[in-house]
C-alpha cells in the first residue's frame, strides 16, 4: 500500500539536529527526520499528509530553540513514497 506523504526541507543549527529528533520521537510517528547534511544543518522531515499543520506549528513553535532558518525554509509538494 502506497503512503502518500509529504516532506518539508529546511536548514537549522547543526548542533540542534539530535534535539530536534529527540523532540519529534516524542510525538510517536508524527514525523521522519533525515539529515542530508549535517555540518550545515539541512534536515528533511517526512510525514502524512494530513499532518502538515502540525509539523508547520510544531517547527514553527520550536524556530527559535533549533536556529530554523525560515528563507531556506523549502516546501516540496507531495509524492508518493513506500
């Protein structure tokens, strides 16, 4: 069965990527986050798409406390993924 989900691109302090994943295991599934490298802070989040708003709130709640960068902020579109 095919999920569709969507994936959010964003740079954040490189020293605040570990707290970010903590924060977001404690939100059991909410989101994936992958880092696509780690000496400049570039992070993807996977998730369902009818969790969007919460991912976006929950980032923008947390902005100040992992250094997002909201002009690298990069919305991709959804896609089918396994």
């Amino acid at each position: 069965m095919m999920m569709r989900l969507q994936t959010i691109r964003a740079r954040i302090s490189a020293e605040r990527i570990h707290f970010l994943k903590f924060i977001l295991e404690g939100y059991d599934g909410l989101a994936v986050l992958s880092t696509l490298d780690e000496k400049a802070g570039l992070v993807t989040l996977r998730f369902p798409a009818e969790v969007r708003q919460e991912v976006e709130t929950l980032l923008n709640d947390l902005a100040p406390q992992i250094g997002l960068l909201p002009e690298t902020a990069d919305m991709i579109p959804p896609r089918c993924t396994q």
